[in-house]
C-alpha cells in the first residue's frame, strides 16, 4: 500500500482541476453530457477522499480487538467507491440523461464545450495510463487482465476502473455533443449522458465484485502455497505438506495456517525447531505472510484426518485456482 497513495492523491488532484472546468462548461452550454460528466468527475474526487481513508486506516496496527490487523480496511473503502460510482455516478448521470432527453434544451457555446472536454480527456489520459504502467510494474509479467483479475490491491484497481471509465464516458460525452452540435438535435447530448451512466454502472458491479470476495475473505496468490510445498519438499526433516490454508487480511498482508508431516521418533526439540525453520523459510519467500501458523503430526495424524473428510491441502487448493 505505500506506493499506492501517490496514484491516488495524483488522481484526486487531476479530477478536482477536471470537475470544475466540466461544471463551468455544463453551465455555459446547458450539455446533459457535459453535467453527467462533471457529476462523475465530483464523485471521482469523493471516491479517490475514501481511498485515502481506507489506506490510511488499514496501516493501523493490530490490537486486542483486531488481533490480525486493520488490512480489511482497504476493501471496505474500495467497496464503498464501487457503491458511490453505481449511485452518484451511474445512477445520476441516467437520471440527468433522461431529463434531458424529456425535456430539452438548446445547446450553446459548443466549442468552448469541446475544448474543456478535450483537455479533460488529456488528464483522465494520463491519469489512467499513469494506473496501467503502475499496473504492469506491480504485475511482474503476468498478463494485464489476468493480473487485474487476481491482484490483492484494490485500491489500484478502483483507480484504474475509474480513470478508465471517465476516459471512456469522456469519449462518448465529445462524440454526443459533437453529434447534437451537427444535426441541431439536443436528444443525442441526452443520450450521451445515459449512456456514460451506463458505462459508470458496469464499471462500478465489475469493482464491487473484485473487493466483495477480498472483503469477505479470499485465499492469497497460489505463489505462497507453491512456495509452501516447494520448502516442505526441501526440508530434509519434513516429509510432506499435509495442507495449506491462506487468506489475504489486507494489501501485502497474508495469514498462512500449514499441518507438515514429520517423524513420530524426532523429540520435542527437533519438531519445534523444524516448525520455526519451515515458517522462517515461507516468511522469507514470501515477505507478505505477516501472520504463519504450522502444525506438525505425523503419519497417522495425517491418515485421521484424511479419514474425517477434511482433504483440502496443497494439491486440491492448486486445482481448484
């Protein structure tokens, strides 16, 4: 999370300068186009305040009545953007589209219109090509939208859906208020306006999906269960994983609890320096599991287990992803 607040703090400043040149130019040609756009920048600014909070408060550290932290945090905010983007966004910007379009209004002073449009599209440009470079540096050659998908930082994909999103709806509000100039027809400014809210609301279910299943608690990257293995396999007094279960607390934050399979003959000595060389050897591959748990048995521990039904381990948890 530390590098992630100068993005967001970068995009803030962008969409304040761009939310109050959209408001003035809405006002000076009456676009329904142009108001749904400075409403969603308005609401951009908003969203990029709760970030801020949400990074700010998942640093906090852990207590008694959070013993694993505040991590959850993030997601809690990022889920609450994902909500303003679908009503203060989408659901305004359809709203002020349909009014428009029931009841319209002569388009005036276009060109200024146009121009602020276009310098807002060069911000929101280099706003959202500042989040993909980011993106690709934090995704170490994974593929682009695969790394989208499975990344644990919400708050640079919130961004990244916003920025896209307003480079998009700023598009389509140049393109309708083009088209209304042309044909003298204001219903195509109005359309224009429903259909940035439309882009807006599938923006904001596609963030809400991503952080609903890290706030509710999803396993972390399939990189610490293979390293898990991989220490388990040489580690000369290890003789299986038996299982490994992550979780992803917050951004760069994991839980790890792992059940190895050691020798019923080694003493109480060997088995607890084996469980702390095993967890100083994942924690050293893998800096993000903050909090590691092992438990070690032997044989016939492993076949009670097995026997109970509760199978998930190492090879099931890489089948499933």
């Amino acid at each position: 999370m530390a590098g992630s607040t100068a993005h967001i703090v970068q995009s803030l400043v962008a969409n304040l300068a761009i939310a109050a040149a959209k408001g003035v130019a809405a006002v000076w040609t009456g676009s329904g186009a142009m108001m749904a756009e400075a409403i969603h920048s308005a609401s951009d600014c908003v969203n990029q305040v709760l970030l801020l909070v949400g990074v700010k408060q998942s640093q906090r550290p852990p207590d008694a009545k959070h013993p694993f932290g505040y991590g959850r945090a993030a997601y809690f905010w990022s889920f609450m953007v994902a909500l303003l983007l679908f009503t203060g966004g989408g659901v305004f910007s359809i709203y002020e589209g349909a009014h428009k379009l029931g009841h319209p209004e002569l388009i005036t002073n276009v060109p200024l219109g146009l121009g602020i449009l276009g310098f807002s599209l060069a911000l929101e440009g280099w706003a959202t090509w500042s989040n993909i470079k980011e993106l690709k540096r934090r995704a170490k050659g994974t593929p682009f939208f695969r790394f989208l998908r499975e990344t644990k930082d919400s708050d640079m994909v919130v961004l990244f859906g916003e920025n896209s999103a307003a480079t998009l709806g700023l598009i389509v509000a140049m393109i309708a208020l083009l088209a209304a100039w042309t044909t003298g027809d204001s219903r195509y400014d109005a359309a224009g306006g429903i259909a940035i809210g439309v882009v807006l609301i599938g923006v904001a279910v596609f963030l809400s999906q991503e952080v609903k299943s890290l706030l509710v608690g999803e396993a972390a990257d399939l990189e610490i269960t293979r390293a898990a293995e991989r220490i388990a396999v040489e580690h000369p007094r290890v003789k299986r994983l038996v299982k490994v279960l992550t979780m992803q607390q917050g951004p760069g934050e994991v839980i790890v609890a792992c059940k190895i399979e050691l020798e019923p003959t080694m003493s109480v000595a060997e088995v607890y320096a084996t469980v702390a060389e095993f967890e100083c050897s994942l924690r050293a591959s893998c800096p993000e599991v903050r909090w590691c748990f092992t438990e070690a048995g032997d044989r016939k521990d492993s076949e009670r287990e097995a026997a109970s039904g509760d199978t998930q381990g190492p090879v099931a948890s890489a089948a499933q992803s």
